[in-house]
C-alpha cells in the first residue's frame, strides 16, 4: 500500500471526513459555533479558519492516505488561533507551544501503524517552524485516576477534547492539573523519536474522537 502525508490546507480540507469539515468546536468560541451550526455554514467558517491561520503563519494540520485515500488526520495551531481554549480553566497554553486540537484514524486502518507515522510528521513540521512542544487539554479521567476505558474517558460534552490518560501514555505529562480538563505537554524532540511500542497508545489516542460525533457544538 502506497502511504504518503500532506498539509492541511485549502486544497486538501475536503479530505477531511465530512463531520470533522462541520466541526467547529476549536475554531470557534462556543456562541459563535452555535451561531454557525444554526445558519447551517460551519463548513463554510471551517474553511475561513484554516485560510487565516495558513495566511499567517502556515499549514495546521497533516492527513495520511493510503493508496491516495484519505484515512486519517491531526490538527494543531498556535493558541491565539484557537478561541475555544479560552474557556477551559486550564488554560492559557505556553507560549513555546502549539496546541493539539484533535485528530482521527479511519477504523477500517487502524493497527497499520499510521498512528505515529501521522503524529511524528506533524512533530517534523512543528520543529522544523521553530517549535518546541505541543500541549492539549484533556478529557476525562487522567491515567492515574481513570480505568484505562476510552469510552469512558470521553466526555460527550466535548466532542474533540483527547483523552488525558491516553495524552499521557504517549508521553505528554501533565502541567496544570485539573479534575476535568488537565492540561498536558509534550517536548517534540521526545515525539519525533517515538517507537514502535506506543503505537497502540498512539492508535487509542486518535480512535478516542467519534467522527460521528463531532457537531462543531457542546452537546449536553
């Protein structure tokens, strides 16, 4: 099978699975997706974001196919860029650091190792622009805490938010805890040389965002 990775950009976001294109959830602060998702455009603000953020300071985000299929993804961006980090009582993220937003693997591809091939590459690209660490906040019960259960650790409330105990078997540590949203860090240069065995980590991290799922709007 033949596997390559791309930018995120205006040429390739209809790649993207078409609820994550509807999917406003960090692009927007929480009135404004509301707003979007009753006119009915949150693609249409999706793409407006990804053209701003690509204008001023380049791709945010990286997506694998196979075989010229589209299996897979990961968004991240400077945290000026991302208004909806404003309102998790762990923020703001580092000045030094991008944040992860979200990210997702084709079920019908997952175990292939795609996983870290499509992290590591953003890795690359973030420290070849200068960047030295990602940070994200995260969802549901914190590796020391939680049972280990995805679905579990997966808040419905919100939709694109990681889970924290699997941010941290990937090797981000936690930097500002917090019982619902910690906010977790991790050193490129450590994600750049991860191996093998943290591929199944790597593979619950980006299986724990149900594409289904991602409305762009805080579900109750």
């Amino acid at each position: 099978m033949g596997r390559r990775m791309a930018p995120l950009t205006l040429d390739t976001v209809s790649d993207l699975p078409k609820a994550s294109r509807r999917c406003v959830f960090w692009e927007l602060d929480a009135v404004a997706g509301q707003r979007a998702a009753e006119a009915g455009y949150p693609d249409f603000e999706k793409e407006a974001w990804i053209s701003t953020v690509l204008l001023q300071w380049g791709p945010c985000g990286r997506i694998v196919y196979v075989d010229d299929q589209p299996v897979g993804f990961v968004t991240y961006a400077p945290p000026v860029y991302v208004p909806r980090q404003n309102g998790f009582a762990t923020s703001p993220v580092s000045g030094d650091a991008v944040l992860l937003m979200t990210g997702w693997i084709d079920p019908a591809f997952r175990g292939q190792g795609l996983a870290r091939m499509l992290i590591q590459s953003a890795a690359k690209d973030l420290t070849q622009r200068g960047i030295k660490a990602v940070e994200a906040f995260g969802g549901g019960p914190t590796a020391k805490g939680g049972d280990g259960n995805d679905e579990d650790a997966h808040d419905s409330s919100d939709p694109c938010v990681l889970p924290a105990h699997t941010l941290e078997s990937v090797g981000f540590t936690v930097v500002r805890p917090h019982h619902r949203h910690p906010r977790l860090r991790l050193e490129l240069k450590n994600a750049v040389s991860w191996r093998e065995d943290v591929e199944q980590a790597l593979e619950r991290l980006l299986a724990s965002v149900r594409v289904t799922s991602l409305t762009g709007v805080s579900q109750t």
